[in-house]
C-alpha cells in the first residue's frame, strides 16, 4: 500500500482580489518589505472535486463548519492529456489551520465521453488505504477547477504567496462528458498567504503591507456557485 504524504498543519490565508490586473498584484509582492522572489515555474493547476449528493462538503464551507474534509484528484498542466503523476489530495480543516494528505493515483487521460463513474474508477485502481476508498466511493465528482498559478517566497523562507488567476469551471456530470461547457472568471485573481503555526506572531509584518481584503474564499464553493446555484 502507498503511503500518503502529509503536510503539517499550517494557515493558508486567502485574499479574493476583484478586478485588479495580476501584473500589479505580482508588483505589490515583489515590492513587500519581506523580500518576496519567485520560486517554482508558473504553471497551469487541474482540480476534480468530490462532493456527496447533498453536498455536504459545500455547506460545511458555507457555514463554517471548522472540522471538515475535501477530496480533490489534482494534476499539473495540460488539461487533456495522458495525465503521469495525478494525485489524490485529502484537504483537512481544522479551525483556522490545515493540513492534506496525499496519496499518488494510477496514471489516466481525461476525455470527451468520460463519466463520472470512470473517473471514481481512477481513485478505486489506486493504492491508497481502504478507508479513504469507502470516503470517497461515497461522493461524487461535481466539478473540474483549472488555473494558473505563480508561486513567492519571503526572503527569510518563513511565508509563501501563491497568486491564481485565469481561473475556469465546468460540470462533471454522470454520463457522457464534453467539458466543453465552461465558465471563466477572469477578473479576480485569488492571492493565498501560506505559513506553519510557529510563525504566526510575526504574520502582521505580511499582512500589514498587502492592500487586500482578508476573505473566505473556496475554489470549490466558488464553482459550486457558479454551476449549480
């Protein structure tokens, strides 16, 4: 059986900027007092979100629920394509912090046709523990969420910002995909402050110097919203 790689606890800070072009977001950052610097390659980020029929993973999101769950297949680049290394991210919340596991899945291709019966097949052929297989054979795929993604560091290592803009949503539905059917949100861009908990004295010193709005912000809950609401 697989081990799961898992994360420590940590907050991710979410800040939902509205029409602001991402060039002068990156400005902002790069001019922070921290010393922020790209890290990483920029790259496009691909998301299948599970959620039960109810959708209780989307409520929970809505009311604040601060013990919950989300079950997510995430892989890098291309949309369709022979997808190599995807990955099953169980995303842990806890309060205000968070942690994942993660856990390699058994390489796939996404195309048109595609059910969702099949892409619950790419999780139930891999090796992870029996427990997570029952959690998640109880959901259902309800989106797809892709992105890009730039990724910053301060210059002491302590705190990460991650900017996502070109963000697009499409269904999953149960029998005979096309994803061809997609929202786009283009005007917002989605800036996430990451640190471990030990660093948490010394956040005001970031948060201070960024002209953004603290918000609740889900990329799930935000696809759910605009596909099904």
């Amino acid at each position: 059986m697989n081990k799961s790689e898992k994360i420590e606890y940590r907050y991710e800070r979410k800040f939902f900027v509205r029409n602001q072009k991402r060039q002068d977001i990156e400005k902002i950052v790069l001019f922070h007092p921290a010393f922020f610097r790209e890290i990483y390659q920029e790259r496009y980020i691909n998301n299948i979100y599970f959620d039960y029929l109810e959708l209780n993973n989307f409520y929970d999101n809505i009311i604040g629920n601060t013990q919950r769950h989300k079950y997510r297949i995430r892989w890098y680049g291309d949309l369709f394509s022979d997808i190599e290394k995807p990955k099953l991210e169980i995303k842990i919340k806890k309060g205000l912090v968070g942690t994942k596991k993660i856990y390699p899945l058994k390489k796939f291709k996404l195309f048109e046709g595609m059910d969702s019966m099949e892409i619950k097949k790419v999780v139930d052929e891999s090796e992870i523990t029996p427990n997570e297989k029952i959690s998640i054979q109880s959901q259902m795929p309800f989106i797809i969420n892709r992105y890009k993604r730039k990724y910053f560091e301060s210059f002491d290592k302590k705190f990460r910002i991650t900017i996502d803009n070109e963000q697009s949503f499409n269904k999953v539905n149960t029998l005979n995909n096309t994803f061809l059917q997609k929202i786009y949100d283009l005007n917002n861009v989605i800036v996430e402050l990451k640190y471990e908990i030990k660093h948490e004295a010394d956040v005001e010193k970031i948060t201070n110097k960024l002209p953004f709005r603290l918000t609740k912000s889900s990329k799930y809950a935000r696809g759910i919203e605009l596909l099904y609401c």
